[in-house]
C-alpha cells in the first residue's frame, strides 16, 4: 500500500501515518517494503480490494456497523445501572 495514496484518500497528516505504520511494523502486521510503501500481515492479508472481495468487506462494514449500535445500547444500560447503584449507595449510605 503506498502510504502517499493513504494519506490523500484518508486527509490525514503524513506525520500521523507514519506514526502509525511504525507501531503495526513494530507488532508485525506490516512490513515496509520501501520508504512510503508497506506491505499488511495481520488478519485477512490475501484480501484485495477488487471484485466479489469489495462486497465482502461492504458486508463486514455493515455488520460491525451492527455489532457497534449493538455495543453502544450495551454501554447506554450499564451507565443507567452504574448511575442507579450510585443514587441507592447516597439514599442508603447511614442504613
């Protein structure tokens, strides 16, 4: 992937980019190949963004898209118990 292309795509300074791409080389999820080109070895490595394979990642993107109002709904009720538990430990503090 050449990282020039990244940062016009994304609009995001080259600086950060390169921040980035520092740490996922130093994990090993990508290798640079040259100064602005680096090569992704983590999970899904042989999926190319052509084809039939643009429509599997459209598919992931929608159930993540999912699993994450899923996530949120989870965090909005655990904030509601959290703020209950708060209110009965003031109400109940002296019982």
């Amino acid at each position: 992937m050449e990282l020039n292309e990244v940062v016009a795509a994304l609009g995001v300074p080259k600086r950060r980019l390169y921040d980035i791409t520092n740490v996922l080389e130093g994990v090993g999820l990508v290798t640079r190949l040259t100064k602005n080109n680096v090569q992704w070895n983590g999970p899904a490595a042989a999926i190319s963004l052509g084809g039939n394979d643009s429509e599997v990642i459209r598919d992931k993107i929608v159930l993540m898209r999912r699993q994450l109002g899923f996530l949120e709904k989870e965090e909005a009720d655990l904030d509601l118990a959290i703020k209950a538990l708060r209110v009965d430990s003031v109400l109940f503090r002296y019982v």
